[in-house]
C-alpha cells in the first residue's frame, strides 16, 4: 500500500492532506516538524513525504536535505506544500532534492495532479 | 424563464456552436449569462431572447455564444497523449525533410495549456524550433488569454510539473508567464470548427479534445471528416477520454492499445 508522511505544523493542513490522501487509497502518519519527521522516517520509510517549510524545531528544507544524505536520492519522493510560492524558493527546494511542489493554498485536483506526475496515481484515475 | 426563451438561445447556440443545450442545462443560463444581462441591464432570459431575435443582434448573439462555452483546461490533460505525442514526433520529424516544420493543429484550444503542453513536449525532444502550433477557439477571450500565455498559481499547477514550471515559466506579480521561446513555436487564432479548415492548412498531428463531447452525432461526424481532410496520411488524432470515432466516421482507425489515439484511414487514389 502507498503511505505518505504528512508534514506540517497546522493541525487543519494535516487533515485536511490526511483526508485527500486517504480518499485516494494512501496509508497516511503524520509529523508536526522536520525532527518528528525524520524520527518517523527512520522508524518507516514512506513512499512519500507531504512537506511543509515553515514549521518550528527544524523547518522543511533542513529536512529535506538531512534526508537526501541519510535516505539517498530518490526515496522517499519528497514533495514541498508550502505558503513559500517565490521562483527562488521552488529552485532551492528543486536543487536540495525534492521532486514536486505545491504552492499553498491548495485543493484535491492540485494534489491529484502532482501525485500523477510523481506516478503515485493509480492508472484507472489518470 | 419562458419554454420560447430556452429555445431560442439554444438553438442559437446549436447554429452558431454545434453545441447541444439539453432542457436539463436550462438552469445554467442564467449564471452564465446573468453577466451579460446585466450589462446590457435586461430584467429577464425572456428580455435576452427578445433581443436575440430582433434584427441587428450579431454581435449580441456571439457573445452569448461564448459565454455558453464551457473553457475548462490544464496543462498535460490526462497525460496519455502527451507521452504517445512524444513518441511518435520524432518519427514524423525523420519522415520530413530536416527544414521542414512539424504543423499540429490543437483544435479548441480554450486558454491554451495544450498548445504549450505540445510546445513542451518538442522542446524535451529538441523539435522546438521546427514546431508550429496552431490553436483556434471560438471564443475570443479564451483566445486572447492563449496569446498572453499568463497563468494563474491555480492553474499551473494542475498537471503541469514543476520542472517545466521553473524551466519555462517566469514569475510575475504572482502569476506565471509562458517563456520567449514556447511562444514561438505557438500561434492562436479565433475560429469555429463548424467553419470551413481548408485556409487552416495540412497538419501532422490534431488535438481535438472535450469539444465534440457537446455536439450531436451529425456535427461530430462533419467535425471528424473535415479533420480528416486536414491531417497528414501518416498523422495522429487524439480526442478526449469521453470521445470516440466509433460510429461517427470511417475516416479514422484505433490506433491498437492506445486509448484517445487514432490514425487516419488512407484511402486509396482513384482508378484513371
Ligand atoms: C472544455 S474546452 C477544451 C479545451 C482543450 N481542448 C482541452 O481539452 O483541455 C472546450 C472549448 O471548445 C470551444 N468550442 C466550443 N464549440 C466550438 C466550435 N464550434 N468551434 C471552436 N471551438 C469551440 C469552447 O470555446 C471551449 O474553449
């Protein structure tokens, strides 16, 4: 089964990714900053991590780049959802290893759409 | 909204569009057109039918035409054809001459996210600079938005990955712009798909998708034939998820374990 780790300090975004996620057939666990999320990593790799920048005790892009040292380049599929929407930001996440972006706010098609360009979508919904 | 208002503007739009309004849309007429209504400061739809069927009402009945339109887009919609797209154009590329350029025809275009998408795939291919897209819709303002070729954070981010987003995007004021260089290689212009094609020209490969869906049987089939008459012998017709030529045309084939992709049947000279 797919799983994904959803990253982020606000309670309402998680459920909110929880609830889109699982309706799309995902097994969801959830951390609330960067350190949770690689503790929860190092317990389980996720096939995907759902991964939010700005959060308190370790922000996502330390994550991120703590992860891609430990966990190598392409697992787990690390994909950013953030309020950080400037060109700038989405290269330096690019650069540091992550292979999606979601610009926040987002909606259930946005999500969709990126999980299918990850390949992460089985085909009958494409 | 009386039974001679809907029909009016339905048959209006069947005329002009080939598009279908079935007694069950009725509701949507009046979100849809209430902008216009409003503008031109008419209380009712039995107000607006009135004046579509007074004389000199052209240009009136055109703009109730395009707000009957449904411009729905995204970048690499259902991503299948895209990558048979990627196939199959260096195929084509090889079969023509090195100078030659590669036509594809993304017929309704709406905003224009498919020609771009088709511009981004030549590009991955290094066809760019022999690429020509053309794109036609009806309605001009979608039209005029394809041009601009600047796109909501919304929309680009609906299929389109953010690869090509930072390779072929710039960021402005909080939208994007389509690069120089995909620009150049796509062309839009206003035209009805009911209309004569032949000033269109040849195309090596037709996008034709989620437009037929609102026509009725004998306006797909016309539609379908007058594609045929425009693309290349050894091109390729992708149609929407919910389309199909089957029963509508001989004129184009499945292509065998590809869904939305067809060929054109060729047919043989006549004897003498
Ligand atoms: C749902 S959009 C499809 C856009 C794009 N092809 C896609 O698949 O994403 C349908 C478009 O068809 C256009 N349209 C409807 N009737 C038309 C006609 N008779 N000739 C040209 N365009 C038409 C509408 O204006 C609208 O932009």
């Amino acid at each position: 089964m797919l799983d994904c780790l959803v990253v982020d300090d606000s309670r309402t975004v998680r459920r909110a990714a929880r609830r889109m996620l699982e309706a799309r057939g995902f097994a969801v666990r959830e951390a609330e900053d960067g350190q949770q999320a690689l503790d929860a990593c190092r317990a389980a790799l996720p096939k995907l991590v759902l991964l939010d920048w700005n959060m308190p005790v370790m922000d996502g892009i330390t994550f991120l780049r703590h992860a891609r040292k430990e966990f190598g380049p392409d697992e787990p599929q690390i994909m950013l959802c953030t309020t950080e929407s400037d060109f700038s930001r989405i290269v330096t996440a690019l650069e540091s290893g992550a292979q999606e972006y979601i610009m926040k706010p987002f909606d259930d098609e946005i999500l969709a759409g990126k999980l299918e360009v990850l390949g992460l979508l089985p085909d009958e919904a494409a | 909204m009386s039974g001679a208002a809907f029909e009016t503007i339905a048959s209006l739009v069947r005329t002009r569009a080939g598009i279908v309004l079935g007694a069950d849309k009725a509701y949507m007429l009046d979100t849809r057109l209430g902008g216009l209504m409003r503008e031109l400061s008419l209380a009712s739809l039995d107000a607006l039918a009135a004046k579509l069927r007074a004389p000199g009402s052209e240009r009136l009945a055109a703009a109730v035409t395009e707000a009957l339109t449904t411009n729905e887009s995204f970048f690499f919609r259902d991503g299948k054809p895209f990558e048979h797209l990627k196939r199959v154009l260096p195929r084509i590329a090889a079969a023509r001459g090195p100078a030659q350029k590669l036509r594809i025809f993304s017929a309704a275009c709406s905003t224009g996210q498919e020609a771009y998408s088709i511009a981004m795939v030549a590009e991955q291919l290094g066809l760019l600079p022999r690429l020509e897209v053309l794109g036609t819709d009806l309605s001009q303002e979608v039209v005029r938005r394809a041009r601009e070729g600047v796109y909501s954070q919304f929309e680009v981010q609906r299929g389109l990955p953010v690869q090509m987003l930072v390779k072929h995007f710039k960021q402005e004021a909080g939208q994007w712009r389509v690069s120089p260089a995909l620009r150049a290689g796509v062309r839009f212009e206003t035209g009805n798909l009911l209309a004569d094609l032949r000033h269109l020209g040849n195309f090596d490969v037709i996008f034709c998708r989620n437009v037929l869906i609102y026509f009725d049987a004998p306006t797909k089939s016309r539609v379908l034939s007058a594609l045929a008459d425009r693309l290349a012998p050894d091109g390729v017709l992708y149609l929407g998820g919910a389309e199909t030529v089957l029963g509508l045309t001989e004129r184009f084939t499945i292509i065998e374990g590809e869904r939305g992709v067809y060929a054109p049947v060729v047919r043989m000279a006549a004897a003498g």
